[in-house]
C-alpha cells in the first residue's frame, strides 16, 4: 500500500465509510477505490478529488502528493517531430521477414482487442516495444526493409498508446504516441505520423488541456497538409473544433466543424482502406464513442465544457449541427460497439445541443438492453449521462432514467 493510498483509507475509515459506502457516494465502483487505495492504480488529483467531494473534507496535502508526477513539456516533446530526418549513412539492424509477419500479425490481433478489458493484448505488445524499440531507433529510412519495420513499430507504438490511455497511464499514453509519430514520420508516412497525434491530441482533450491539444492537432495538420485523406482531415478538424469548443471560441469551432463536415461528405464516398493510418483512425473513432473504463470522479466536463458550443451552433446553424454531430447518420454496427453505448453516446450529444426530451428517449431505449446490472465501460458511460443530465433534473423524464441508471451501475 502506497503513503497516498493509506491516507485516503484512513480518511475514508475515519468518516466510518466502507467501500461500499464510498462508491455509493462517488462514480468509482468499489473494486476500483481498493485499487487506489492499495496502490493498484496511480492515484491522481481527480480521485483525491472525488474523496474530499464524498467525504466533505479538505484533501490538501494529498493534492500536493497527487501532483507530483511528472508534468510533461508539450512544445519541447514535439519538437522534435520538427526536426527533418537525417540518414544516418549506415543500414542499422536489419529485421528479417519473418520478424516482420509475425509483428504485422500482432498488429492486426492486438488492434481488434484494443479496448478488451483483459491485460495480455497490452502486455505483449509492449513487450514487443520494449524489445525491439532500440533496434527501430537506429534504423534509416528507405533502407532495406527499415520502412516496413518502422511502420508496424509506429501501429504498435500506436496501438500500446491507446491502450494505456484507456486504463489511465497517461505518461505511457503520450510517450507511446510520440513514438508511433517518430517512427511513422521517419518511414515517411505523415499520415500516419498525423493519425497517431490525433490520438494524443484526444488524451490531450480527456486530461481537460485543451490548449496542448490545439497545439498538437495543429502540428498534425501542418505535417500531413500535402499527404492527408479526407478521412484524417476529418478527424483532425473535429478535434481541433473541439479544443475551439472547450476554450470558448464559438467562431473558430463553427469554422473547423464545417470544414469536418465537408471532409465527412467526401470521405462517406471513400471505402475505408486496409492501411494503418485508416485503422488508426477507425480506433480513433470507436475511442470517441467507447471512452475509457473509468469514470469520472463529477459532473462529466464534456458536456459542461462543450455544451455552450454545441448549443450555439444548434440556435444559428441548426442544419450544421445536425450533420456535424451526426444526428441524421446511420448508427454504428452493433457488432462494433454494444447498442447501450451507441445509444448513450447519441443521449449525451442531444443533452450537449439541450434536446432533453431526445436525450431522455435514446436512454430510455438503451436500458432495457443494459440488464439489471451493468458494469465497465457500458456503466460508465451511463454514470456518464447521469452527471451530464443533472442540470435537466427536474424534467420528468429525466428524472426517471436518472434514477434507473443508478439503480443498475450503483456499486459497479
């Protein structure tokens, strides 16, 4: 047990609370506060928060404690994505192509898990890192097979960023995704170099730093400008519309939303390609929809960040809105995504334009689907609507599904 996690059970004890009791109070599940607080899980200022929330007290030597990971340096982390790659006038090592399958195959196995709640998909993947990121490192470009090494080295480093976004190790998420971009970017492959800032521009905008992630964004769109799809160049306008949204500048996030919008148009009429840029944006988008396994520790800031925005564009370009935030688009495979996440995923976007009776409808047609218990990623994202509904409380149909939501994630 860690010096902070030992505090924060003995402020819970000392309130006379069990775990029990405290996931009844907060929007962790009681699995969950015993890993932070046996040290299981980096405990992190959001969940000092949520004690002191809970308990009703004053955390601050916590806070202090909690704040002493390593802040990271964003314009001196990307730089060196500025830099022009500089052969180093030796082949380096060499990977044979029986290396080469067999990581390809890795790829394609650990992608399809990406989001599993089980731990080995993660573990062997960055095993492969770990192992083979020295040898990547010296490899020159457009030697040998140096572009083919390097390219399933950045879906890996990819792959293994997204992955540890999800069970929030935020440190090995950034690190991992400026790998991906390196590697990416000395194979020549902007696209991909871009795809994989989109996934740290979105870690960016969960943390609730949104002006690192406008910084990030931007710089993947300045290094994809020649070679971008209209598939990246939609992902990444939409989430440079989103840092706009969460700073306030209703200008520039109507701007960069059209613009998404119109990539959108052109790209529906492009069949998605089998390539890692394509399947690192696929990730992307099912990231957006999925979130991560935690919840969070209040009132969901998605929706109190971005709600103004949204709401916004909806009073003065309402037919922008509605095919911006894809109100009027085909649901998600079921196969994909479970239907109570794609459902509550759209409840939260009517909630962000202010459609209470909308949003109160798609949830209702989620629980019955979700059983008597939910767990995970599906009760998070409901806990998630719970947090973000709670300034409709008083609307009636809110009301009911606000409180069937915690009859069925309570505990979890």
């Amino acid at each position: 047990m860690t010096e902070i996690g030992r505090a924060l059970r003995t402020a819970r004890l000392s309130a006379g609370l069990s775990l029990q009791g405290m996931a009844a109070r907060t929007n962790y599940s009681k699995p969950y506060l015993g890993q932070l607080e046996t040290g299981a899980r980096v405990v992190r200022l959001e969940h000092v928060g949520a004690y002191e929330e809970a308990l009703g007290l004053r955390l601050g030597p916590l806070r202090i404690s909690a704040g002493l990971a390593a802040e990271d340096n964003v314009p001196a982390e990307l730089a060196s994505l500025l830099l022009p790659i500089v052969p180093s006038g030796t082949t380096g090592p060499r990977f044979d192509p029986a290396e080469l399958r067999a990581a390809e195959r890795l790829a394609r196995w650990a992608r399809g898990l990406q989001w599993s709640e089980t731990a080995e998909p993660r573990r062997l993947v960055i095993d492969w890192l770990e192992a083979n990121l020295p040898r990547l490192r010296q490899l020159a470009p457009g030697v040998g097979r140096a572009e083919r090494a390097l390219l399933v080295g950045a879906e890996l480093a990819d792959i293994a960023a997204a992955m540890s976004w999800d069970i929030e190790d935020g440190a090995a998420a950034r690190s991992f995704a400026l790998t991906a971009a390196r590697l990416a970017q000395t194979a020549g492959d902007s696209g991909t170099a871009a795809a994989a800032l989109a996934g740290l521009t979105w870690q960016y905008l969960d943390q609730g730093r949104p002006e690192d992630g406008l910084e990030v964004v931007q710089l993947a769109q300045y290094m994809a400008r020649r070679s971008a799809t209209p598939r990246l160049r939609e992902a990444l306008a939409h989430l440079q519309a989103t840092a706009y949204g969460v700073l306030g500048d209703t200008a520039a996030f109507e701007r960069e939303t059209a613009y998404a919008t119109e990539c959108h148009q052109e790209s529906a009429a492009i069949p998605i390609a089998d390539t890692a840029v394509d399947r690192s944006l696929t990730a992307l988008y099912l990231g957006f929809l999925l979130g991560p396994r935690r919840t969070w520790p209040g009132r969901a800031r998605q929706s109190e960040l971005l709600s103004p925005s949204y709401r916004h564009l909806a009073a003065t370009r309402p037919q922008l809105a509605a095919s911006a935030f894809g109100l009027g688009r085909t649901p998600e495979s079921d196969v994909v995504i479970e239907p109570v996440i794609t459902l509550t995923s759209a409840a939260r976007v009517h909630l962000m334009l202010g459609e209470v009776d909308r949003a109160a409808e798609f949830v209702g047609m989620a629980l019955p689907l979700a059983g008597s218990r939910v767990h995970g990623r599906t009760a998070a994202r409901l806990r998630d609507f719970h947090y973000e509904a709670e300034e409709f409380a008083e609307v009636a149909d809110i009301r009911v599904v606000r409180s069937a939501i915690m009859d069925i994630t309570t505990g979890r």
